[in-house]
C-alpha cells in the first residue's frame, strides 16, 4: 500500500511538473509573440512615419513652388498693367492736345480787348486754385501707381469743370512750376 501511495504520489508530482512545464513554455511562446508583434508594429510605424515626413516635405516643396511661381506672374503682369496704364494715359493726353488743336483752330477768331490781360490771369487762378486743392486732398499713403492715376483724373477732371483742354492744363501747370 505504500509503494501504491508513494507510486501515487511520483504520478501526482510528475503530473503537476509537466503542467507546469507546459504553463511557461506557452507563457514564453505567448511573450515572445508579443514581442514579435510589437517589433513588427514598431517598424511598421516608422515606415508609416517616414512616408508621411517624406509626403509631409513634398507638400511643403509645392506649396513654395506654387508660392514663387504666383508672385513671379502677379509681379508681371503688374509690370504688364502700369506699362498699359502708362501708355493709355501718354495716349489720351495726345488725344486731350489733338483736341484742343482741333478745338481751338474751329473756335471763332473774335477776340475781345476788354479784360485780355485780367481775365484770363483771374481764370488761370481759379483753375489753378482747384486743382491744387484736389492734389492736396489726395491721401498720403497712396502708392506711386494710385497716386499717377488720381492725378490723371484730377486733371481730366479739371478740364472738364473748367471747360479747356488737358494739354491746355498742362500748360498752366509747367507756366506755374506744377510738378504733380
């Protein structure tokens, strides 16, 4: 009966040892696993760092292409504009003179000798007066390109209100020392 229970006893202790043989070598195979899956998962999220740091830098570049190029053609074409700009106001001055050539050679001949010498000093002011008060009135943080426009305007204006010809203003203006 003894050797029975000590027989007993070695197949329970046998028993339990293999379950526990078992127990860690599924615990290490379980955590090496694990491991494994963490080292793949790591590596994967560099990879997926890398690409987006690499897309990441791409975007920058075109963003700054795309940048470059849109001041580069906004550059150009504002050179392109004040070009035009400057050639339709050279155009409709030669237009101004041509008419008021055209004007004054259409214009009767009659001459009147009361007030020559006064009138037209008096009118001349008056002339001057309010277009000096229009460029005064102008803003002071105006570009060069804005401030070339509303001159032109004041002056076309001018001699609209005033019934003479752009060049005639011109004249005045240079007869005055006008620079602007």
């Amino acid at each position: 009966m003894i050797k029975k229970l000590l027989l007993g006893l070695i197949l329970i202790a046998a028993l339990v040892g293999v379950v526990y043989l078992q127990t860690e070598r599924a615990g290490l195979k379980d955590s090496r696993i694990a491991e494994e899956g963490y080292k793949a998962g790591q590596a994967d999220g560099e990879k997926l760092k890398a690409s987006v740091d690499s897309l990441t830098s791409l975007v920058d570049q075109k963003d700054s292409a795309l940048a470059e190029s849109t001041a580069s053609r906004e550059q150009f074409y504002a050179g392109q504009v004040d070009s035009l700009t400057q050639r339709i106001q050279s155009q409709e001055e030669q237009i101004a003179d041509l008419s008021g050539k055209l004007a004054d050679k259409t214009s009767s001949t009659k001459i009147t000798a009361v007030n020559t010498s006064q009138e037209p000093s008096t009118k001349h002011l008056e002339i001057l007066n309010y277009y000096k008060k229009a460029v005064n009135d102008l803003p002071e943080d105006l570009s060069a390109y804005e401030r070339r426009v509303a001159l032109s305007e004041i002056r076309t204006e001018t001699a609209r209100k005033f019934a003479i010809t752009v060049s005639k203003l011109n004249s005045l203006r240079k007869e005055n020392n006008l620079e602007y």
